[in-house]
C-alpha cells in the first residue's frame, strides 16, 4: 500500500509526485519511457543552448546572461535526471523496486535475481513492448 495515496499497487516501485501516481507493475515501464525522453529533451537543449550562446557571444547583452542561466539549469537538470535514471535502469536489471533497493543492504541476497544478462535481455524486451 502506498502511503502518499493509499492505494494498493502490485511490486509498487514508489509514488512519484510528479506524475501523481504510484509508480508499479502495470505502469514502470511508462515511467521509465518518460524519464528517458525527458533525459534525451534536456541534452537536447543543452547542445542548442549551446550553440545559440556561440552565436550570441559577440553581443554581449542581458540576453547572454539569460541564456546562460538557462544553460547552468540544463546541466543541473540533466545530471539530475541522469542520475535518476541509471538508478532505476540498475534497479531493473537487478530485478528491484526503489523500495526493495532502499531496505537492502547486500546487492548479492536479491532473490529473484537469475543473472545480469539476462535481465538486461528482458528488460529490452519489455522496452521494445
């Protein structure tokens, strides 16, 4: 059961308050799609970023300095995303929930853990749907 809203939720991952709703069985897979494609928006905007401050160098204005604070909460953003998302890619290749993740101490007692390749294996076929 998930304490944020009460709802019960099979292999409940967490509740993610960003998309209000508890985050498990029926819907990880949405969850990690949606994270991916944010991570791969936010590099997106940097290397645009980037390329307009190139162009905008020259001109030195208060535009410049806004669009460097733009560019440092992109990078900010996507190390965070980044982060985020290798941990919940880590968490599916060991066969975890966040909550499982976060009560284990020993990566080596996971019980349903058969073997690295081949979670690696079912999770791109879960990916590829």
């Amino acid at each position: 059961h998930c304490s944020a809203c009460g709802h019960c939720t099979l292999t409940m991952d967490h509740h993610c308050f960003f998309l209000v709703t508890c985050v498990g069985f029926y819907n990880r897979k949405s969850f990690l799609l949606t994270i991916i494609y944010g991570e791969t928006i936010i590099i997106s905007a940097l290397v645009y970023n980037a390329w307009w401050m190139a162009e905008a160098y020259d001109k030195m204005s208060t535009l410049n300095f806004f669009g460097f604070a733009v560019y440092a909460f992109n990078i900010l953003g996507g190390f965070i995303l980044a982060v985020f998302t290798g941990s919940h890619i880590n968490f599916l290749m060991h066969n975890q929930t966040t909550i499982e993740a976060l009560q284990q101490k020993n990566l080596d007692q996971v019980i349903f853990l058969v073997n690295q390749r081949k979670n690696i294996y079912s999770l791109i076929r879960v990916l590829r749907g």
